[in-house]
C-alpha cells in the first residue's frame, strides 16, 4: 500500500492570490512537478457549474482534442 504523505501523491500546492490586474502566480513546486516552463501557454477552462476553473496545457488539451476527434489544423 503506498503511504499517502509520499510528495508524488501531493496534490494541494499552496494558496494563491488574485493580483490587481487579475494575475497569479503558480507555486514554483508545481510548476517544478508539472515541467512548466516561462512562456509555455495553459488553457484555462471554466467548469459548467462557473463555480470552479482548470489550467490544462496546451499540448495536453490537443491531445485530449483529438481524442474527442476534434483534430486541430
């Protein structure tokens, strides 16, 4: 069984803050664990309730398109 303290079970990362012009900064640990790199491009979608939103990145999202058989040209 594994132990649920392991770091790769870790999935809170940590509070965020709104900034006057509407930005936030990811923590650099899940940016670390996510292979997020400056200038890399995240979708940002909104859950059909608009009570909760999701970062997904980019070739992620192409590949989850595709799948759908929504192929991008």
């Amino acid at each position: 069984m594994k132990d649920e303290t392991n770091e790769e079970m870790k999935t809170f990362y940590g509070v965020v803050n709104v900034s006057h012009n509407g930005q936030v900064v990811i923590p650099a640990r899940l940016r670390k664990d996510l292979n997020i790199i400056h200038g890399e491009q995240l979708v940002v979608v909104r859950r059909i309730d608009g009570e909760d939103m999701v970062l997904v990145k980019m070739g992620k999202m192409e590949r989850i398109l595709v799948e759908c058989g929504f192929g991008l040209k």
